[in-house]
C-alpha cells in the first residue's frame, strides 16, 4: 500500500523538525530520550513509523508502529501460505484459509521494539485473531533431535528460537488485526506474536516454518542484537512531550508500562514531578493481561509558581521489583532506566 510510504515520509518529515528542539534549554545538553537514536542497522529501503500518543487502548492500524527492513513484500491471496518442515514426521503446507478453518484465539497483545529508547514510540497494542502455534506442531510432530524453530520471511527477515518456547500455548500465529485481515505492513498473510519477547521475534510474512536441530542466528541476532530478546520492564510518559507548555492548574500525565509479562505484569506505576525526589501512584484504567500494557494516568496539580518541571514515570512489577533507573542504550538487550520529560509552566 502507498499511503504507509506517504505517511512515513510526513512523519520523518515531523521528527526532523523535532530535531531543532534537541539541545534542551533546560539543560544546555542533549536529551537521553531522542527517539532518532535507534541503534537498529538500517538498510536503504527500512519502513519505519512510530505510534501515536497518547496511547490508547487499542492501538489502531493506521498508525501502528511499522518497523521492517525493507519494503512491504507483495503477497498475493493464492500465496498467503507457508510451509512447516524439517525435523518433523509429517511436513505440510499451510493456507491461510487451513488457519482459518481452525478454532480461532482472541487476544490483547502488545509489541515492542527492542531497537527503541527509553520513552521511545515504537510500541502499540491490537486485538490479533490467531491461532496456536503449538497446534501446528504437535499435528507435525517434531522428532527427539529438533531443539529449534526457524522463521523464514518474504522479505529475507528471518529469525529463530528453542522449540520449547515455540510450543508455550501463549505462542500465536495471528492473521487478523483489530479485526481486519492482517494489514500488509503488519505481516500479510500471517506473523508470529511471541509473548515476553520483543518485536525482533514476531516474524512477519512467514513463509517457512522449519524445525533444525543445530544453533541458528537470525538477521538482527547476526548483528549483536539479543538472541533472547525478552522485554525489559518500561514505563513511557505519552503526556505531555519534552518542551510542552503547561498551563498552570490541573494536568493529566498520561502513559503506558509494560513488562512483558516477564516479571508478572505491572502492578503499579509511579509518577515524579519533582525530578524523582518524590514519587506518586498513578491510576492503572486499562490492563487486560500481563502480556498487554498497562495504561495509566495522574493528575497533577500544576504549581503556577513553578518554571518548569522534571516528568519521570516507573513501573512496580508482580513480582515486587521496582524498573531499574539504570540507563542503559538500546543495543543489545532493550533500553533501561526512567523516562524523563522536561516540561515549560505558562506563568
Ligand atoms: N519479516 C519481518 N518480520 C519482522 C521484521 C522485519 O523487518 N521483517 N521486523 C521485526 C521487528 S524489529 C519488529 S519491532 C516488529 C514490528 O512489527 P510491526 O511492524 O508490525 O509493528 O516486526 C518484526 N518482524
Ligand atoms: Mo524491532
């Protein structure tokens, strides 16, 4: 579709201009949080889009975050299948409509790019139709020797990991979208939503499936990027932006966690106006498992004495671990530490 490659370009066209603001008056430095700074190797041809925000619930597919290495690969209806094969007894190849005919899942998932900054936009949440990976696998029976699942691409994208992971029932092919057929950039006719991991290990536009006994690395793996890939607990201000004026009196901080469900889900996010110095509950309205984020909101009594304020959000998971505010860059494990925001007041 054109219209992605036309909305691309107007959203680079905005992050440019945003570029102007970079050296922060507030600060007289650079910005930790500059979304440009993705570490991801880029090919001439990458498809890139950040999400919207504020977050909503649902993301919508029109402004999904898009991030592939290359164009969108053409795939005709008569084309939309792939093949499962290797070291299995009964090797096959799937239709789409073969995935259709079976029970469908439902289900809230979030994705995330490991490639983002910390606050980075590279993150949305859908409603994906599925169905369950290990389904496949057991009708394809995988013999004693097989420790690994390969992932082949229409656009030369490919990826792999243990046979254990790929049979956990949280494992979904999906091919529909917020209720649509799976929208070409998203990975027409069918991606892989691999829960706990980041982006890099949801395959889109499957073409092959295969079963391989021997260690295998994948296109980002190949370029130091994780091998495991597993989300790391982050929490994003969506609301307000660095070097947004307030007015003084009541403001809705607004934004997302997410843990992956690696530590158990969000059980709170906590919010600082003050720089970190003193921290508030936020108020969690929408969470629908570990494996979606959690949106969540806190209003702040803006002081018309103030000139300007430090926003820092963080996250409390199940588990009872608090995000770790060390920083740490993007490459090769996820981003860590706070999202900070930088704010003016209106006198
Ligand atoms: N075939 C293919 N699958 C892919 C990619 C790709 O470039 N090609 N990019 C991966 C990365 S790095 C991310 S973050 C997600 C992004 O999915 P989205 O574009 O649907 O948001 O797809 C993953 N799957
Ligand atoms: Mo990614």
């Amino acid at each position: 579709m054109s219209m992605d490659r036309r909305s691309f370009l107007r959203v680079s066209a905005v992050s440019a201009a945003g570029m102007l603001l970079r050296i922060d008056p507030l600060k007289g430095k650079e910005s930790a949080e500059d979304p440009t700074e993705s570490t991801e190797p880029l090919k001439p041809k990458q498809l890139k889009r950040d999400g919207a925000r504020p977050e909503t619930w649902i993301t919508p597919n029109e402004t999904f975050y898009i991030q592939s290495i290359d164009e969108t690969p053409p795939i005709k209806e008569e084309k939309a299948r792939f093949t499962l094969t290797g070291m299995v007894e009964k090797e096959r190849r799937y239709h789409l409509n073969d995935l259709k005919e079976m029970t469908p899942v439902k289900e809230y998932r979030t994705l995330s790019c490991i490639g983002d900054p910390v606050g980075g936009r590279q993150i949305g949440n859908a409603e994906w139709t599925a169905v369950r990976l290990r389904d496949l696998l057991k009708e394809a029976k995988p013999i004693p020797e097989a420790k690994r699942v390969v992932f082949s691409c229409a656009d030369g994208y490919i990826t792999s990991f243990p046979l254990k992971d790929a049979l956990d029932k949280n494992m979904l092919l999906a091919y529909e979208m917020n209720g649509v057929q799976l929208p070409p950039d998203h990975g027409y006719p069918v991606r892989l939503l691999n829960p706990g991991k980041y982006g890099q290990k949801c395959p889109k536009w499957i073409v092959s499936i295969q079963l391989v006994k021997t260690e295998h690395r994948g296109f980002y793996e190949k370029r130091g990027w994780s091998d495991v890939a597993a989300v790391r607990t982050a929490t994003r201000v969506g609301l307000p932006s660095r070097l947004d004026r307030l007015p003084a009196g009541k403001y809705k901080i607004s934004g997302s966690a997410f843990d992956g469900g690696n530590h158990g889900g969000i059980e709170k996010v906590e919010v600082s106006v003050d720089s970190g110095a003193t921290w508030n509950d936020a108020a969690i309205w929408a969470s629908a498992s570990p494996l979606t984020w959690s949106l969540w909101e806190y209003e702040w009594e803006v002081g018309s004495a103030l000139k300007y304020a430090r926003i820092l959000a963080r996250a409390v998971t199940r588990d009872g671990k608090t995000q770790t505010d060390k920083v740490e860059h993007a490459g090769p494990e996820g981003a860590t530490g706070y999202h900070t925001v930088e704010v003016r007041i209106e006198s």
